[in-house]
C-alpha cells in the first residue's frame, strides 16, 4: 500500500462531486426507487398486494382491470393517478374519455386500497404509486412473472379528457398507428408488442370488435362466427367476449399463439400479426413464455416511468377520486 500524500485524496474529492452531481440530478429528473417506501410505510406493498388478491379472489377479471387502469393512467399526463379523479360540477375528468367510458373499471378496488394504506400511513402513498404495484401484483395473481416497481410518483392536481381521447390507442389502429401512440410515449415498437400481451387476460365489449368480426378478412372464420353468437351486427354493444379465447384469466403467452392462427379479437390485436415487421416477435413470444414474460415486466417498468410526478410536484391525495 503506497502511503497517503495529497495527490491520492483527488480521486476522493471527484467522488464526492461526483455523487453530489448525481444527488442534484436525481432531485431535478425523476428517480423512481423501489425501497422508497421501505422506511416511510414498510406496510404498503404487503397492503395493496393482500387486497388485489382478495379482489382477484372475488373475480379473476378484477387482476386484467386493474392492469388496464396503469396503462390508460400513464399513457395520459403520465402515470400521475389522473384517471382517478372524479367529474365534478367544476371539473372533468378522464373518466368520461371514449376509450375509459362504460369500460375502465377497478376504481372501487383502488379505493378500498387507499382507504387501508391511508390507516396504516397517512398521506404517504400515492395514487399512482397503488396502480403501479396494482397492476404488477394482478398479474402475478393471474400466474405472470413479477418484477421490482420503481416508486415514488406523486399525484396530479389536472386531469385531461382531451388527452385521453387522442393519446390512447383504439382498437382499430393499423400497426403504424400502433407504433406511433407507443412510440409518442417514449416506447419501442418491441415493448409495444410485449405490452400488447396483456390482452392474454381479460374481456372486451362487442362495440369494440364488431366490425373485426364482420368485415375483417384476417380473422379465422370459426372464430369470427362463434364470436357473431353474442355480439350481433346490431346491438348487444356491451356484450363481453375474452380477448384471449383460451385462457382469459391466465397470464400466459396464449394471446400470441391466437395470433398465429388468426384469433385476435381486436382489429389492433391482429395487426402485430398481419405480414408485418412485429410478426417475428409474435412468433418468438408465442414458442417461448420465458422471454414474454421477462420482456413484459421490463416494459411495464418503463411504462410506469412515463412522465412521473416527482420531488414537491403534484401531491400525495388522501381519496384518490379528488384534489385535496
Ligand atoms: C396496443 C394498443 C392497445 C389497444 C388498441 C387496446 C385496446 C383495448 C380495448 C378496446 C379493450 C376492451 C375495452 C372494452 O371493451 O371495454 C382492452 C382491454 C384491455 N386492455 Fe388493452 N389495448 C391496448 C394495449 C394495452 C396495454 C399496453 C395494456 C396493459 C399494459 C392493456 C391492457 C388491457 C386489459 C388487461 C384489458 C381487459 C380489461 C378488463 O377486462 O377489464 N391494453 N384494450
Ligand atoms: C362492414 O363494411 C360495410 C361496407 O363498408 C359497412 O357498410 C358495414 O357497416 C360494416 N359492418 C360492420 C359491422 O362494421
Ligand atoms: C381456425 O380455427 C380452427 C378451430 O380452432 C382451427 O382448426 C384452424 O386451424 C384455424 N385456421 C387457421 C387458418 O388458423
């Protein structure tokens, strides 16, 4: 060990500016941490995650809604629990939005939830914060993989029902449009293919896939028939059938497989698999379960990462239906 003299203290002195640089750019940029609950309100992830298997317990499709609320939060404003806010006779909301409106569900759940954790810790953990752990914990309760969630978003004061009717995907995208809505947020074509597998659990109206099951002509037929059964040409709008006609309440890699023999039952679903450049990933996924999943908690972290509010913006709601 050469003795100290003072040229070795330099390497110090660049280490320190170095981690008060990185401290100053942590507080400036958002930095999510997965232990930034651990000593303000250790019980939190044990809380949310009890009450979403209970929920899941009651119905299993409860585990695809409450995923589902992550996504239509944090693809408008980012992920800021802005879906959340009630209309009021002075302010609109999200709820409301084309693609939220007779179909996002799971808010009481949430609520239940913010009830609980504002028991145990008041006014420390955040709405957005319940969606993203929510959302993570339903798909480990429907059989998926789980993985680490980055914490610390705060809520929004704003809502935006003019956002949630442009920034969210429709069912009847082609692919470009697809590409472009995720790609608008920051999210590669890639992770919007392994995010698409989410459509492996849960239901959809027939509103939103009537016209796929009648004027689509990369539909299997006996899919397309069995699906006219209950969602008519005309009416029965609110009619439900499983976006995954295999095993709709099992996170599996089964929603791909359907793909390869033409049963998407969303026009959008189909195009990852209609001779396009995402086929190839669809393939891959459909034969290997282990790289979807990997993949779809990778996405779903960097989903979660869209634009949190951090540091003293937003606030931490104590009902997550209003401002305080
Ligand atoms: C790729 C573009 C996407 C489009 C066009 C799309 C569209 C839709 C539509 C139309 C429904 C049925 C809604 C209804 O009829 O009420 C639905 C359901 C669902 N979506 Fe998506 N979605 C997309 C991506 C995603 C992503 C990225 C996630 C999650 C990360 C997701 C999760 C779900 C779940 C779990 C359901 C079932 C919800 C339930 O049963 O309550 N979707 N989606
Ligand atoms: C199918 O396409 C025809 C011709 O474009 C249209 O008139 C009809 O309304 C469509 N049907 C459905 C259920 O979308
Ligand atoms: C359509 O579905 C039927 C019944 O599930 C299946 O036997 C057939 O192979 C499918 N057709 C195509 C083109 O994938």
């Amino acid at each position: 060990m050469p003795p100290k003299n003072s040229s070795s203290s330099l390497p110090s002195k660049f280490r320190f500016m170095f981690l008060l640089f990185s401290f100053l750019l942590g507080t400036a940029s958002a930095q999510l941490s997965s232990s930034y609950y651990a000593t303000t309100c250790p019980s939190a992830l044990s809380i949310i995650k009890s009450a979403v298997n209970a929920a899941v317990a009651v119905e299993k499709r409860m585990g695809a809604s409450l995923l589902r609320l992550h996504f239509h939060d944090c693809f408008v404003q980012g992920c800021d629990a802005s879906i959340l806010l009630d209309d009021t006779a002075t302010f609109t909301g999200e709820k409301t939005a084309n693609p939220n409106i007779n179909s996002v569900r799971g808010y009481d759940v949430v609520d239940t939830i913010k009830s609980q954790l504002e028991s145990s810790c008041p006014g420390v953990v955040s709405c957005a914060d319940i969606l993203a752990v929510a959302a993570r914990d339903s798909v480990v309760a429907l059989g998926g993989s789980s993985w680490k969630v980055p914490l610390g978003r705060r809520d929004s004061t704003t809502a935006s029902l003019s956002a949630a009717n442009t920034d969210l995907p429709a069912p009847t995208s082609s692919l470009s449009q697809l590409i472009q809505a995720f790609s608008n947020k920051g999210l590669t074509a890639k992770e919007m293919v392994a995010l698409s597998g989410s459509h492996t659990i849960g239901q959809a109206r027939c509103t939103t896939f009537r016209s796929r099951i009648y004027n689509d002509t990369n539909i299997n037929s006996s899919y397309a028939t069995s699906l006219q059964a209950n969602c008519p040409s005309t009416g029965g709008d609110n009619n439900l059938s499983p976006l995954d006609v295999t095993s709709p309440t099992s996170f599996d890699n089964a929603y791909f497989k359907n793909l390869l023999s033409k049963k998407g039952l969303l026009h959008s679903d189909q195009e990852l698999y209609n001779g396009g450049f995402t086929d190839s990933q669809v393939t891959a996924y459909s034969s290997n379960l282990q790289t979807f999943k990997t993949d779809f908690g990778n996405a779903m972290i960097k989903m979660g990462n869209i634009s949190p509010l951090t540091g003293s913006s937003g606030q931490i709601r104590t009902n997550c239906r209003k401002v305080n």
